[in-house]
C-alpha cells in the first residue's frame, strides 16, 4: 500500500512542478510559488511512505528470522 502511495505522490509532485513553471510564465509568479510548495508537500509525504514501507518490510523480515526452525518429523 505504501508504495502505492509514494508512487501516486512523486507524479502528483511532478505534474505540479511542471504546472509551476508555466504558471510563473502564464498566470503570476504567487500561482507558481504556492504550486511549489504543494510540490514540497506531496515530496515530503512520498519519503514519509517510503520510510513507512521501509520499517514495514523491516519488521516482516524479522518475524521471518525469528521463527522457529520447521522440523520435518512433525509433517
């Protein structure tokens, strides 16, 4: 699910720094700025869901340590 995420919000984050440019030429440079911060934005959540993915995968990495050895006498 995470990834999903931070693949929906690193387009969102493209698309609005490529709308921020011709929004500085077109409409006003105050367009292009608050564009550029809802870019930050959606940046900052695409490596909050990456580091949330991360300790995700971490903590399935270690149940699978942790278990015990399957002994093939009780199958």
């Amino acid at each position: 699910m995470w990834k999903i995420l931070r693949i929906i919000c690193a387009v969102a984050a493209a698309v609005l720094v490529t709308a921020c440019i011709f929004l500085g030429i077109y409409v006003s440079f105050m367009a292009a700025i608050g564009c550029a911060v809802g870019a930050l934005f959606l940046f900052v959540l695409c490596m909050l869901f990456k580091y949330l993915q991360e300790e995700r995968e971490e903590k399935q990495k270690n149940k699978t340590k942790n278990l015990p050895p399957e002994d093939d006498a009780q199958h």
